[in-house]
DNA sequence: CTGCATGCAAATAGTTTGCATGACG
DNA sequence: CGTCATGCAAACTATTTGCATGCAG
C-alpha cells in the first residue's frame, strides 16, 4: 500500500506534500469536503459545512485553500459570472456539466458524442486547444411539473 | 420595405420600440457597436469605443442599455468569473465559441456535430434542456509560434 | 526554531442602484 | 409636459491581499 493513492483525498494530500505545502485540519476539512461531495459545491457552501465541526476557519482560509488546491490541478473550477463559483473534486479535468435553472444542482451527464466535436474543432480551426467548457442548462426532472 | 428588418441594429430598434423604450443617442450608439462588432466586446470596449465619438456617456447607461437588450433576447452574454464578460449581438441565441487563451480574441466556429450531443443529453438525461454554453479554449493560429 | 498558514479587516473590481437633472415622444 | 433615461456617486458582493499571530515540520 506505500505510496498508493486510495482517493481523490490522499491524492490532494500527496500532491500538497509534494509541494510541500503544509498539512493543517482546516486544509484536511477542506480537502475533505472537496473530494466527498458531488454536488459541485461553492465556496460559500464549503465554508458553511466545515464551520459546523470546526467553526474557527475563516473564508479566506478557505478560499486560498482552493486557490491552492486549483494549482495543483486537483479541483476543477466552474466560475460562474453571478458570482456563485462551484467546485468539481472529483473529476479535476474538464467535462460537461448539466445545470438545473430551478434547484442549481450540477451533476456529470455522460456524453460520448462529445469526442467528435473536439476532433471536428481541432481538425476544422487550426487552434491548439486546451481545454473547455460545456455547461447545458435545463429542467431537471425533479424541478418539472 | 415597411418595418422590414434591414439589419440587426434595425431588430434591436424595433425591439426597444416595441416595448416603449425611448430611443436616445446612447443607446442607438450601443446598439450600433453591438450590432456591428464581431468581436463578442466587453463592457469596457463598448465604453471605450463610444466615449471616442460621444464622450458624454457614463458606463451606468452601458450597464442599463445592456441588461435591457438582453431582456429583449438581442444579446447573448458571455459571461466569466474573472469579470470580463463578452456580448454577441449578431448572433444573440447560444452557440460554441472558441477562445485564444494569448490573445483572448473569440469567435464562433461552425460545430455540426454538435447537434448529436444535444440531442443525446435530451434522451438519456431526462432535463428539458433550455440553452447551454459551451466555450473551447486553445491557442489561436496567430498566437502560436 | 523557522517560516508558512491562519484570521481578521481592509482593499479590489465589476456591476448595480438611488437620486436629481435632462430630454424623448 | 410627463415620464423615462442619464450621469454621478455610493452601495454591493465575491474575491484578494496585508499583516500580526500561531502552529506544522
């Protein structure tokens, strides 16, 4: 088990160790928080959740935390421009993302025909593309009705 | 020719005077830059460029003329987290924009395949999708090298 | 021990808003 | 001419930053 990553936790742990960045309990809770959920949580709602059992952490802790946590590659940014960023833990690479207009919930579709669009961007632009951003907005069919 | 839609400053016009709004030198100023730009211009470049034929124009009435015409669906809003949002004004319903990442130029690729991920998501997710955004970025021909 | 991380408060920047004045229709 | 648009400045909000203190290594 040496050296093995058991998940996206350990992961963010060892990549901070690496750096090394120290390893503090308000940076564990927000690592925590980051790799546990998959409701692509904001700032505001990592804040909330980790003053609950350790309510002295303030929010500019949290936010350099994720400034941090983001250079690492190891949590995936999706900034909003209504200032209500979330965070994607668990999948730090670029994928789309279906977003409820009603409740805001976020959750990871599965898109296989999204590979063609890349090849078909690369082939037809002469851009080195990087990376993207694919956000689909909707009705979920919880919020119907 | 009568109320025929010659361009997409005409539209913006007659939207405005559908629904009451005055017509006032500003906003035929902002009306135009929008309607004329290909380049997706951000609320300081409308500014900028208007203050040089018409320096008595403060960013507020930017600010008002814009949410207005996004009311009227005559405008798309790119917006970014990092509060430089962009404004189609000739193409104002959603499509996929490619981004230069150097020189942050935007423009519209033609992305066919496109319609396969949409229709893909409606099927298995169950949403009834409403609109989506979705960006590329990479580095453009002109930047690399 | 030494320096990086924390918490607090102040600073920042894009955007919005309130209000008195001015001009469209 | 009444009402809505404008310009100014102040308010707002998410985020960043500076600095003194505290704790990880």
């Amino acid at each position: 088990m040496k050296g093995e990553v058991k998940n996206r936790r350990d992961k963010i742990i060892n990549a901070f160790k690496e750096k090394g960045y120290r390893i503090t309990s308000q940076r564990l809770a927000i690592f925590d928080i980051l790799a546990k959920s998959d409701e692509h949580p904001s700032v505001d709602m990592i804040y909330k959740q980790i003053k609950k059992e350790f309510p002295v952490t303030s929010l500019a802790t949290v936010y350099k935390t994720i400034v941090a946590v983001k250079e690492l590659g190891e949590v995936l940014e999706l900034g909003f421009s209504d200032g209500c960023n979330r965070y994607d833990g668990q999948k730090p690479y670029p994928h789309p993302h279906l977003i409820c207009t009603v409740c805001k919930k976020i959750c990871d579709p599965d898109l296989e025909s999204l590979e063609h669009v890349t090849e078909e961007l690369r082939k037809e632009s002469g851009y080195k593309i990087d990376h993207h951003r694919i956000d689909f907005f909707g009705v979920c069919p919880d919020c119907q009705g």
